[in-house]
C-alpha cells in the first residue's frame, strides 16, 4: 500500500503524522486490495482570520477510488471524520460485490 501525506500551506508536526498513519493502517482490516492511499490536510481561508482543516482521503483499489473530504476546527478531528466515512465506503462497496 503507496501512502502520501501532505500538507498544503502549514508545515505538519511528527504527533499529527503519527496519528494519521496510525489510522492509515487500520484500513488494511477493511480492504485487502488496496493500492495506494492519498492524504492532503489543507489550511483552508489562510488569507481571512478563519482557519478551518480540512482533511482529504483518496483511496485507490483496483477499478475504484474512493474520495472523502472533512473539515473541522483541528486537523485530528478532521482526519477522524473523513476516516470514518472512507471505512464506511469502503464496507458498502464490498457488501455490493458481494451481492
């Protein structure tokens, strides 16, 4: 599994790194084919006074991509909930092979 994380106009820490792969490995339990994971966290509104996170999850699996996108007040909660939902798209498409 290819994983890239990037950060768009801010510099990611190693505890917010370390938090996104942590959960990055977990997707493996959901899927056992996939190719390759693609992370963007975005500081969003960077010229106004509002900052808002924003977490992007691309998901690569053979004749699939998955995309969820989230934003919040800090990057983790962000994260969390486009992870959560990238799980929950990824059950629903194996429960439509399988049926």
């Amino acid at each position: 599994m290819n994983v890239q994380i990037q950060a768009v106009h801010f510099e990611a820490d190693g505890k917010l790194m370390e938090h996104v792969n942590k959960k990055l490995e977990k997707l493996k339990t959901f899927h056992d084919r996939i190719i390759g994971v693609d992370v963007y966290l975005v500081l969003d509104n960077v010229a106004h006074n509002i900052k808002d996170k924003v977490a992007e999850i691309k998901v690569y699996v053979p004749k699939h991509s998955f995309f969820v996108k989230h934003q919040s007040k800090t990057f983790e909660e962000s994260f969390d909930l486009a992870f959560n939902s990238m799980v929950n798209r990824i059950k629903r498409q194996k429960e439509k092979a399988i049926a």
